[in-house]
C-alpha cells in the first residue's frame, strides 16, 4: 500500500484540510450487514457537500485511492467499489489515482465526464550498483564520470547523510534542508510570484510551519531523507516515505542548490542514494513521484500512470 494512504500521513492531510482551504474532509465507509467496514474512500467535499475530490488530492501527495478490507478478493473489492458509486450521487474529481485502482475501473461510464493520465517515474534498486550503472546509456555514464572527477579536480568532497527511522534528522539538518528547499521554490517556481518582503514572509511561513508535507516529513517515523553533503553544507537532498515493509520509497520533494548545478549535484545524489539502498537496506523501488523529467528517466527510471476522472451527477 502506497505510504501515502497511511492513517498516520492522512492525518495532516486531514488537519491541513480542515484549517487551511475550502473543503471539509469526509471519509466514505461501505460496510457490511454486519457493520463491518469494508471500503474507506478518504475525501474533501465543497463547503455545501454537493462536489468532491480525493482528500489526497494535493501538491506532494503521490497518489491516492480506497483502501479496502484486506481479506476481500478482487472481485469483491470491485463489486464493493460498484456499490459505493451507486451510493455516492454528487459531482466528484477523482485525481492521482492510483495504478489499477478500482475507482478507476469500476467507475460509471455513464457518469464518467473525463479521463486522464499522469505521468511518473520509479527506479528499481540493484543491490549491484556498477550493474545499475552499466545498463545506463553511454552518454549518462559519460556525464556522471564527468561530475565526479570534477568534484576531485576542485576539491570537492561530498558526501552523502542518510536519516531514517534509526537515525532521525535532527533539528539543525532540517533547517538546512528546508532553507534550501524554500529558496529553490520560492526562486525557481514562484517567478511569478511578489518577490516582496511580505512575499516571502508569506512562502517562508507557509513551507516551514504549515504545509502537511513540512510536518508529515519531518515528524513520521516512516520518513526517509538522503543529504548530498559538501562540508557543511547541504547541495541537494531528496526527502520521502518509506513504506512499512520497507520495500519502496516514494519521494516528493528533491531539491539542489544551483550554486554548485556545474557538479550535477542531483544525478550524484540519487546516484548515491541508489547505491546506498542498494548495499545497506531491503529497498526494492525508489519512486520518484509526479513528472517524467529527463534525469529520471537518465538514471534507469521506469514511467507508470496515475489517473484522473471527473464524474456527473448521479440523476
């Protein structure tokens, strides 16, 4: 099950929800006649009810869907998922949808208004880097080998932090990636944006201190950050949940510091965290969420799909 589905994640989603946009959480339960539940669909409705979307359904949320009763078969998650969306009437925009969801599937072609894709992208992790390495095309090879000996030649020594669930990060570290992870966003991604003062007042609030993503990241003991270290300084990180069996990480949020961009400091983080799971834990996957930017695609990364679909009204 996707980290992000988690009741533990889903909290501060709900919690950001509630207080700081205008929608009102809500979670659909198809139960049995017993009472037992078997389908939660986790949503945020209008303020009057009448419209809703997937509670998941926000910027550094991978992916969303239902989560049902385990022992149920997959004809049976199919016919429970049948049977909410006869229940359920009003106008909804189901989005990130995970792969083969059966929101997805079983949804009403009557009601179905539209249907779309997302792309995303996941690397497998070999436990054998250099045979990772050697399957990537001669040019990437060519570029990495590039980036390292240009550290060596300048003196450049970096390394790479890992904080996980044995070794949290610490305060001062998660200062240092928030700074760069705020600047990165506040210069790179809000061009449009007032480059006020109260501008940035307004991001800098926002990004540490509000948003669900700060808090889940930096307080869940599932939370995964790799620190591309050049003495003191942090040149890029990537920060993501671990899932609980501890086979795949999915990471939304990857940052560098463009000052040191002439070293390729984000090829050589994932690099190096790739080469690290590989070696020192039981990582099978490395997701790296929303977009199929090139250097994911450079570094061995699979593309895969989530859906959005936008239903009616039920009459």
């Amino acid at each position: 099950m996707s980290p992000f589905l988690y009741y533990d994640y889903l909290a501060y989603v709900e919690h950001f929800t509630r207080y700081f946009s205008f929608y009102r959480p809500r979670v659909a339960c198809m139960s049995d006649n017993n009472g037992c539940p078997l389908m939660l669909v986790p949503l945020k409705g209008s303020l009057n009810l009448g419209y809703y979307k997937m509670l998941g359904d926000i910027r550094g949320c991978d992916s969303t869907d239902a989560l049902y009763k385990p022992e149920l078969s997959a004809e049976e998650r199919a016919a429970v998922t049948k049977a909410f969306y006869s229940s359920f009437k009003s106008k909804a925009k189901l989005h990130r949808l995970q792969e083969e969801s059966f929101l997805m599937s079983e949804a009403p072609a009557e009601r179905l208004l539209s249907l779309q894709t997302k792309t995303y992208v996941r690397i497998a992790v070999n436990k054998d880097w250099n045979e990772h390495f050697g399957k990537l095309h001669r040019n990437v090879r060519q570029s990495m080998r590039t980036a390292y000996n240009r550290m060596k030649r300048d003196g450049k020594e970096f390394k790479l932090e890992i904080f996980d669930a044995d070794r949290p990060i610490d305060r001062i570290m998660w200062k240092k990636i928030m700074t760069l992870y705020f600047e990165r966003m506040f210069t790179h991604y809000k061009q449009n944006k007032i480059r006020s003062l109260f501008g940035r007042i307004f991001w800098h609030f926002d990004y540490f201190h509000i948003k669900h993503d700060t808090l889940s990241l930096h307080h869940l003991a599932n939370s995964f950050h790799a620190v591309l270290m050049e003495k003191e300084r942090p040149v890029a990180f990537l920060s993501g949940m671990m899932t609980h069996d501890g086979h795949t990480i999915t990471v939304p949020r990857l940052a560098i510091d463009d000052n040191y961009r002439f070293y390729s400091p984000g090829y050589v983080l994932l690099a190096e965290t790739l080469k690290y799971l590989g070696a020192n834990t039981e990582v099978h996957e490395l997701d790296l969420s929303r977009g199929e930017e090139k250097y994911k695609l450079d570094l061995g990364g699979t593309p895969y799909k989530t859906t959005d679909i936008l239903l009616s009204k039920s009459l």
